[in-house]
C-alpha cells in the first residue's frame, strides 16, 4: 500500500503564490508517475498536472500552464506544485495521485492508483 500526504495549501490572496507537498511513503517498489489534481463542490475532480518518474516530462492542462510548475525529488520520495499568480478560480482541494509502474507521465485519471486525502486552496479577491 502507498500512502500521499499533500501539505502546503492554505489560503492567499490573488496574484499569490503556494507550493503544494505530497510526501510518498509505504510500498513504492519501481518508478511511478505522479499527477495533481484538484475538485471543487459539485464538480468533477480535473486534472491539473503530471510528471514522469525521472521528472524529464511534465505535462500541464491549459488553465495552469504557465502558472504552476510541477516537480518531484525522488530521493526525498517528494513531490511538488508551485503555483504562482493564483487567481480566484484555482480555489479548491488539490489532491495528489500515484500512479504505479509507469516511466512516462501519466495524464489519465484512471491510471492512478493512489490518492492523498486533499489540501485546502483558497484564493481570496
């Protein structure tokens, strides 16, 4: 079993910046991809960004594209989200995902086999 514990969120005013945590432990054996991920009430959970297991490829969807930037430090079993020039919109809970075996990044939600429990990001007006 593997475990994700997101940290980092919070609340900023627009225009801020955050960096986002995800802290992977428990039975990671091999590379794995990671994503980010995030939902606000009553919608579906969109996919954000995703990073390959030696962190060469990233991939990001257009609303955060040149906004956030992922990055993962397998040493430290540690990945991250910066995100600058928040906007109000981006509020939500972010989720980090795990998705095991996998080389290339990975930008379908199916193919994600692990979950944090969620960061609050609240960007303020």
């Amino acid at each position: 079993q593997v475990q994700l514990e997101e940290s980092g969120g919070g609340l900023v005013q627009a225009g801020g910046s955050l960096r986002l945590s995800c802290a992977v432990s428990g039975r990671t054996f091999g590379a794995y991809a990671m994503g980010w991920f995030r939902q606000t009430p009553g919608e579906e959970r969109e996919f954000l960004a995703a990073i390959s297991w030696n962190g060469a490829s990233t991939y990001y969807t257009d609303s955060v594209k040149g906004r956030f930037t992922i990055s993962r430090d397998n040493a430290k079993n540690m990945v991250y989200l910066q995100m600058n020039s928040l906007k109000p919109e981006d509020t939500a809970v972010y989720y980090c995902a795990y998705a095991e075996g996998y080389i290339r990044l990975v930008i379908t939600e199916r193919e994600y086999d692990f979950w944090g429990q969620g960061t609050q990001v609240t960007v303020s007006s």
